[in-house]
C-alpha cells in the first residue's frame, strides 16, 4: 500500500529530476514499462527510456526559473492524485493534477497529468 510519506518522497525525487535533468534521477523514478500521459497534450511516453527522452526534450521550460506546489489530495491502494501549480518565468502559470500508481519499490508504472494553464 502506496502512504503519504512514499508519495511525499516521489515528489521530491521527480522535482530534483526535473531539475537536474540527469537521465539516472528520471529513470529512478519509473519502472522500465511505465506510462506517461499528458493533457491536454498529446504526450503518450510508453517506457522509461522515452521518458527520459521527453523530459530532456522539455528542459528550455525551465529557461529563466520556476517553482512548483504541490499537495497531496489522496490516495487509494496504489494510487495517489496530487495537485499542483507550476510557475514558470518564461511560459507562465499552470495548474496540474497528477495521478500516479506507485508499485512495492517507490517506482511510477503509471503518470497521468492533466495541465492548464492560467
């Protein structure tokens, strides 16, 4: 069973990914088949390798700053929906919620996020 201290620490983790960049902090996150899905984008990243390959595609986001809030709404066996708000200096405002299924290791098998923006 998915708690919220291993939700609080996947968080952690995937904001000193999505920081860092490095390939070894995002495939930490994932389970080799894991999905991510993205809307109202068309993002459909299916395995760890693409998606490292996706968020290495999306790093001039973060040109010039950003911050990101976040808490968490819930959690059902081993799934948890999180909302957050992404501020970001060059692209704005953005709402998400983030629905995620944890597996026994800490490791996404599934991302679904849904984004917009404000």
């Amino acid at each position: 069973m998915t708690t919220t201290a291993n939700v609080a620490a996947w968080v952690d983790r995937y904001l000193t990914a999505w920081t860092s960049a490095a390939p070894k902090d995002i495939k930490a996150l994932f389970t080799p088949d894991a999905e991510y899905h993205e809307r109202p984008y068309e993002t459909e990243w299916i395995g760890r390798e693409a998606i490292v390959e996706g968020w290495l595609s999306r790093q001039t986001w973060q040109e010039g700053g950003w911050t990101f809030e976040h808490e968490i709404l819930m959690i059902t066996g081993d799934t948890a929906a999180i909302r957050g708000t992404g501020v970001y200096k060059e692209l704005g405002t953005f709402e998400n919620l983030w629905v995620v299924t944890l597996d026994a290791k800490g490791k996404c098998s599934t991302f679904r996020m849904w984004n917009n923006q404000v």
